[in-house]
C-alpha cells in the first residue's frame, strides 16, 4: 500500500473504532502526504528543503515581475524558465516525497525502470552506445529497492535529488549549445535524457502515486512497439534518438506546453492562494459563512459550501480545501442533524467543486488558454455560470437534506430587522457598492493618462490608504479565532463584526481581479502584483493592527510578519511540487500523440466503439476521465484526456452537423477530471472527510458523488446549449440565461433527491426532471416542432448565399478526405462575405466553386478566409446546403415546461399542507 492507501486505511479504521475521525496532527500528515510531501525533515536538512522551497518561490516572483527588464539582469526565456523551475520541481519530490515500500510501489518502482532500458536499448539506431541505459536504471532501482524513511534522506535520495535537478537544468545550462543542433542529439543528450525521463517517472510515483507513472509509461512504450500495435493505432515507431530529442531536447514533450503554463501562470496563483491563507483570509471567510447562513436549516451545511466556494477562490487542492474548512464544518454539520456520512459527503462536494470556481480552476483555466488560444478572461468567463449554478445547486441540495430531517439552524446572536428594513439595507448596500465601483473605475481611468509616469505610485497610495483604513476599521473587532466545533454553540458570531474584522483580504482579490479583467494584464503579471500585494500585506498587517489597538510590539511584530510572509512562501512552493511534476510527466502523454500521430487513429478507435453517435462519444469521454482521475490528479487527468479526446470530439461533432466549441469540450474534460476526486472507491478527498467525521469513507463517497451529480450533468448540457457558457449573448441574454439554468438545475437537484416541496413520487421526479431539461435545453423540442434548416441540394448555394444577410453564417454539409486520405463528411460554418449578388459573396467569403459530373466541387479557397476557418478545401464536394428557415422562438416550450411545473406545485403543496396537520404522536 502507498502512503495515500495507508491513510485511507487509518481512516476506515478511525471509523470502524468509532473514535470520531483521525487527529488533527494525523489529518495534516494526509494533506501532507498528499500536497506538500510526507517527508518531516528536521535540524539542518529542515532548514535547506525550507530554503529550497524559497529560493523557488523567489525566483518565479522574480521571473513573473517586471524587474529583470527594467535592470536587465536576470531575463530567461521561456524554455530557460521552464527547464529551472522542473528542477526545483524534482529535487523537493525526491527530498520530500520518501520512497514507500509497499509491494505493488516496489515492484513499479523496479519494474518500469528495467522495461524503459529494455526499449530504449531496442530503439537505439545502427548500434549506438547504449552502455548509459543499464547503468541509469539499475541505479534507479538500487535506490527504490534500499528505500527511504520518513524523518530523514539517505545519501542515496541527495544523489537521485541531484542529478535528476541537473538533468532538468540540462536545458538551461547548455540551451546554446542544443539549440545549434536539434534534431541531431549527441551521446551526452542521450545520457541525460534518459537519466531525466526514468526519474521523472520516479518522482512522478513517489509525489502523485502510480498512475500517471504508469500511464506515461505506457506512451512511452507504445512509442518504441509502434510497429507491433494492432492495425488501428500502429504506427512507424520511433528510435531512441527521436524520442530523446522530441521529450527532453525540444519544446514537444517534457518542456511544452502544461509545464509552460506551471511556470508562469499556475505557481504564482498558487503562491497567492497560499500567501492569502496565510495571513488568515481562509480563517475568516468560514466564520463570515457562519455568521451568514448558521441559522438556516442545516446551516452549518449551506456555511460549508459557501466557505469551501470562497476557499476554492485561493486553493487548486480538493483534499486541502476539505481538512481545512471540514474540521470546523462537519462537526457542526453532525450537531444539527446531519450523519457522519452525509456532513462529510457536502464538504466533499463543496471542496471538490472549489477546483471549477474561477479565478484559479485547480490550474486548468491557465491551460486552456494556451489549449484553446482564447484569453484568460473568455476563459472565466465561460466557467463563472456553470460554477456558480452549480453551488447554488449544492446549498439547495443542503436545504432539501435538512428538510427532509426536520433541521433546524444555530441561535442566532441578534435579533433580525424585520425583512423590508432587511431589503432596503441590502438594496443601499448593493448602490453604495456600484458607486464606489464606478468612481472607482473612471477614476482610474482618468489617472492614467493624466500621470502617465507616476500613476502606478499614485494608484498604490490609494489602494494602500485603503488598506490602512480597512485594518483600521478591522481592529476596533475582536479577532477572529476558529472555535471549537466540538463545544457547545451558544450562539453565532455576528455578521457585521464578523465581516468588518478582515476586509482587508478582499483587497488582493481585488486587485488580482483588476488586472485581469479591467487592465487586462497576462495571467502571469496579474498575479505577480496581487501576490506583490500579499507580501506587502503579510509584512505590515501584525504592526499596524497592533499600533491601532495601542498593544504595539513594533519589532516582535515586524519579525512575526516576515515569519509569516516565510511560511507562506515554502508552502506555497511545496504545494506545487505536484502540479510541477504532473505537468512535466503529462507532456509526455502529449508529446506522444503529437509524435505518432494517435490522436488520429484514437479518433478512428473513438468512431468506431461510438457508432459516430456524439453521445456515446460523450459518454467514452467522462469514463475515461473518471477512470483516469481515479489515479491522476486533476490537472494531469485533464491534459491527458483534453490531449486524447478534445479533438476528437470536436470533428465527430462536426460530422453529426453539431458545431462545438473547443472551450465547451475542454470544459467537459474538466468537470469530470474533477469527479473523479468524489468517486469510490479512490476518491482521496471522500476518504480525508471520512477522516474527520469518523464516517464509512465509501459510504461517503457514494453520497457525494450522488450530490455531485448536478456537476455531472452539466457538463452535457452545454455542450448542446452553449448559451450556459455565455458564448455568442449579450449581457441581458446572459442574466436571462443564468437565472433560467439556476431554476433549471434547483429543479434538477429537487428531482434527484426525491424531495421538492415534500418527498416526491417517482411520476413528479420524471416531471422535475423533464422540466428542467426543457428549461436548460428548450431548442430540443422546438427543433422537433419545427426544423430550424432545410436541406436543399447544392445547385441551390447561390441562390441561398444571396439571401443570408453578410456577416451571418451558412450552414454547408461537405464531403471530402481527412488528414489520414479516409473518406468523412461533416457541417462546415461558412461565414458570408459583402456583397451584391451571391457569386460575390461566396467569393468574398474565400471560396470558388465549379460544377462537374453535376456535383458541386470547391475548387479554390482563399488563404485566411472564413472559408479556411470553417475547414473548406479544394476538391471537396458540397453535398447539401442546409438553408436556415423561420423558426419560432425556442422559449416557447417555457409554456408547457412551467405548466408542468405549476402542477408538481400543486400536487406536492396539498400533500406538504395534509402533513403538516396531522398532529404528530407525543
């Protein structure tokens, strides 16, 4: 058993004992060994991992700022970066991340070694020296076989540490030199690639555990065996030189894409979500949860979620996300009423759903900006909905629960304002705010053309002066401490002190969104000022707070504030060890379909087992990411499965006549990467809050991934409907769309759980569940009542150009050849040109037709047309033109779907009102 299946184990049997869950020091091994390294190193070694961890965090705020160019000293280049930040990666998974010695880890760890040398021996070309291979792998496996223990390394962990950080630091070093040669690698590349690759493999088992290990290895063989591969996937294989070259020389493999993105996106929101927590922000947004909803039903429930949502604003880590907010939360949830089962099963579901909030995604929004080539700021804005819905969807859920149980919420410590007075403070409150932000933004707006020089100091000044009134404002209220969970709750913390005691820490969040959405600043660069900010925070909130409570100890507190600003630097960096190693082993995944063309003939495999049906291509799609997610972490599930399938997807769509945006269908990958984090029997943060409530971790995880079922269906239906990622509609359209799918998904939620306004007969589940399909997908009955298109035959083109308006679109069914000479027939979006006549049209539009044999050929189309971007060529033949036709509005079937509706109400209000009567037995 791993170190992970051995803290599963203690949770099973925690709960099997009854003693209430695990402690807290056994609850911060779990996360440790999960996140951050389960190796705790003390004295010296302690401090030089510590300084390690640093150094990393420096140098990608260093990389990440402005100051290099402006000194110019320091400046590295993409591929430097990358090769310098891979190395900080490995040489802490070796440090801190032990060898464990459990069967199945040993016989891996010895096992994929030796097969790697096999093959890369095999593919040497022409007998080349191939003496290095032995030699490195049994090296690999002496180390694995003698081990490692938990409090200390061995000398034989500092040389694996070393030299695989030499291997990475293999391109920064002689970059010159490579670059003069590539494509010809010399024996010394050989060395070190292959030294680089089987230990990347290594650290990836010891940080991530063995799937990624495994699946990446299996790449790699496929690689070398290409030839001996079933007709459908075999390929010309590739020589130990080839592969050397493409995974460690160049930019294809280990260096590409993902560990780019680590590199300059994703470390430093990890570092501001770690420096956030730091300075308390986690702490205070639980008890502003509290203080808001505990007196609900179930509230210590629905505070849960909402505290999970505001963490998994500064946190990419499900499990991390659970033992902080679930060792306050379930305890108070099992108080109310909740089972130990259920409590630990909605912090699942909360933390998980963490990793689809914007802005950090759990890394996955950073990667499809590069995957997809849209800006970071399309990217969030086509996962807020979704997100959003969905944790509005899980506080119903919560609701529905408690109902069902007769719940009620915590005393509350004041006596509420009567509910117009409520109103009318909300209703000045959201004014006061919408005034502020305006001023704000016209205000700045007008600074920076006025003082171009000087208005970066001018707008620091400000923010800071409101900072320092902030904290002024925060010290006239007791500090937050995080109460017992275990003790009796007299009463919650009052809202307004609560939330006046940290405003501060929403101001780097303003900030990091500032710059990303107003300034329009690169992902890397907005974080670079909001962590900036964060320091500048960490440093002087201790001393300031103190002075205005007049308890001022300048320089203890001074020196607590750089101890603090220190931790929060190492844990940031120790918690992307992870994400480092699992996007540098993912680019071997990707490296491989790019080298041997699999993702074309996975396209033919995904065809064929789908029948072409893009719902069975859908389905293929989620189990694949659930069964890999069952191993892989969520950011290496999702480059794998985005790599393989995304692509797929897309053209198979195409082929059905349903165009889907690639955003959509990476959205999709990701959705269910993540649940795969909630699904038994793997599902790591099932068995972490199992560990704290002292609940059946399997149970557990059945029961959240029942109420994450919501996050599974949404992920279909924006792939039909793409309005729900606010593709294509205007900002009314998109309040019109958010609140329809809100109601679409409390109606689907209402559904599953078999409650709406009493507990449900199956008949008015089935109804719940038809309305709320109808609600999110309304085009679907409507196209039956009415075809939007018409399929006419091609001699009609002309004709049917000329009567689509310019700058509108023409829907065109065309028969051709793929990349691989097979025949295939897909829709293609013809953008239409300006234009008199429809010959002018067409031909603004790129594309020149000819007849022959009464077929309708493509004879030319225009480079960097409209006609090249929906994938015309020459000699395709246009088969149908499908002419758009008047078609009723869609919202039409709102009708009869709310019909439906308003007789589930009724039926379900006269039963609640029956039950409601009957006197209950004493």
């Amino acid at each position: 058993m791993s170190d992970k299946d051995q803290q599963q184990a203690a949770a099973v049997e925690a709960a099997a004992a009854g003693r209430g869950g695990l402690s807290q020091a056994e609850l911060d091994e779990l996360v440790a060994s999960s996140d951050t390294g389960g190796r705790a190193a003390s004295g010296a070694v302690g401090t030089f991992l510590m300084l390690i961890a640093l150094a990393w965090s420096l140098f990608q705020l260093w990389i990440a700022s402005p100051i290099p160019f402006i000194v110019g000293w320091g400046v590295f280049n993409d591929t430097e970066a990358r090769s310098i930040h891979l190395a900080f990666a490995i040489f802490l998974a070796f440090a801190a991340f032990p060898a464990t010695r459990t069967p199945f880890q040993l016989g891996l760890g010895i096992a994929i070694p030796l097969i790697l040398a096999v093959l890369f021996m095999i593919s040497a070309k022409d007998g080349a020296a191939t003496w290095y291979i032995p030699v490195i792998a049994l090296a690999v496996v002496g180390a694995v076989i003698l081990g490692s223990p938990k409090d200390r390394i061995p000398s034989w962990e500092w040389a694996l540490a070393i030299i695989s950080a030499a291997t990475a630091l293999y391109l920064f070093v002689y970059y010159r030199d490579i670059s003069g040669r590539v494509g010809a690698p010399i024996t010394q590349d050989f060395v070190v690639g292959v030294a680089g690759i089987i230990l990347l493999l290594e650290a990836t088992r010891r940080a991530l555990g063995p799937a990624l290990m495994i699946v990446a290895s299996v790449f790699l063989m496929y690689t070398v065996l290409g030839p001996q591969m079933p007709g459908i996937i075999a390929h010309k294989g590739n020589n130990l030189s080839e592969i050397i070259n493409h995974h460690w020389i160049t930019t294809e493999g280990v260096f590409g894409i993902a560990l780019g993105v680590s590199t300059s996106f994703v470390f430093l929101f990890v570092l501001f979500g770690s420096l956030l927590d730091r300075a308390g922000a986690g702490n205070y947004f639980i008890q502003v949860a509290f203080s808001l909803m505990g007196h609900m039903r179930g509230g210590p429930a629905k505070a849960a979620v909402v505290a999970s949502a505001m963490t998994g604003l500064i946190s990419g880590s499900s499990i991390a996300n659970v033992v902080t907010t679930g060792t306050f939360t379930i305890p108070l949830m099992k108080k109310v009423g909740f089972s130990a089962e259920k409590a630990g099963a909605v912090e699942v579901a909360s933390s998980v759903n963490g990793q689809i909030m914007p802005p950090v995604m759990g890394a996955a929004a950073f990667l499809m900006v590069e995957y997809v080539g849209i800006p970071y700021f399309d990217v969030v804005k086509h996962a807020f909905v979704p997100a959003v819905i969905s944790y509005i969807a899980l506080v119903y859920i919560v609701h529905l629960e408690a109902m069902k149980a007769g719940m009620e919420g915590l005393p509350r410590a004041y006596t509420p304002k009567p509910l117009v007075q409520q109103l009318i403070g909300i209703a000045f409150a959201i004014a006061a705010i919408c005034a502020i932000s305006f001023a704000v933004y016209y205000a700045m707006g007008w600074i920076r053309p006025a003082f171009p020089e000087t208005a970066g100091y001018i707008i620091f000044a400000f923010v800071t002066s409101v900072y320092v009134a902030l904290l002024w404002v925060a010290s006239k209220e007791a500090p937050l401490k995080m109460d017992d969970p275990n003790a009796p709750v007299l009463s919650l913390p009052l809202p307004g002190p609560t939330a006046r005691s940290g405003l501060h820490f929403i101001l780097p969040v303003v900030v990091l969104v500032w710059a990303l959405m107003v300034d329009r600043l690169s992902p890397g660069l907005s974080a670079f000022w909001a962590s900036a900010y964060m320091v500048f925070i960490l440093v002087t909130q201790r001393p300031l707070m103190a002075m205005f409570r007049g308890e001022s100890r300048l320089m203890t507190d001074i020196k607590q504030g750089f101890l603090d600003l220190n931790d929060g630097l190492v844990t940031g960096a120790r918690n992307m060890i992870g994400i480092g190693i699992a996007t540098a082993t993912a680019g071997i995944i990707v490296g491989v379909v790019s080298q041997t063309g699999v993702g074309s003939a996975l396209a033919n495999v995904v065809e064929v087992l789908s029948g072409g049906n893009i719902m069975a291509i859908l389905l293929l799609t989620a189990v694949l990411s659930l069964i890999l997610g069952m191993g892989l972490p969520t950011t290496a599930n999702y480059i794998v499965v985005s790599a393989l399938l995304a692509p797929v997807i897309v053209t198979l769509g195409q082929q059905n006549g349903l165009i889907v945006p690639l955003i959509a269908v990476h959205l999709f990958v990701f959705y269910f990467g993540i649940m795969a984090d909630v699904t038994p029997p793997v599902g790591l943060a099932s068995f972490a809050a199992a560990a704290v409530s002292g609940g059946d971790p399997i149970k557990t995880g059945v029961i959240a991934f029942f109420y994450s079922l919501r996050t599974a269906a949404l992920p279909f239906l924006f792939i039909f409907n793409t309005e729900l990622l606010l593709i294509n509609v205007t900002m009314t359209q998109g309040i019109f769309v958010f609140v329809v799918a809100t109601v679409a998904m409390l109606l689907f939620a209402a559904a599953t759980q078999g409650w709406f306004l009493t507990k449900s007969r199956f008949y008015e589940s089935i109804a719940l569940l038809l309305v709320a399909f109808t609600l999110f997908r309304p085009g679907f009955w409507m196209d039956m009542v009415a075809p939007p298109y018409a399929e006419t035959p091609p001699a009609e083109l002309v004709q049917t150009a000329a009567a689509t308006p310019s700058g509108e679109t023409l829907r065109l069914r065309v028969s051709g050849v793929n990349d691989l000479g097979d025949p295939v027939e897909f829709v293609a979006l013809l953008g239409i040109g300006e234009g008199a006549t429809g010959e002018e049209k067409l031909e603004n539009s790129g594309v020149v037709l000819r007849e022959e044999d009464g077929k309708t050929i493509i004879d030319d189309v225009a480079f960097g047309s409209s006609a090249e971007a929906a994938g015309l060529d020459w000699d395709q033949e246009v088969v149908r033109v499908l002419k758009p036709l008047d078609q009723p509005t869609k919202y039409l079937m709102f009708i009869p779907a709310l019909a439906l509706l308003l007789l589930v109400i009724f039926l379900q209000r006269g039963r609640a009102m029956r039950t409601n009567a009957t006197p209950k037995p004493a």
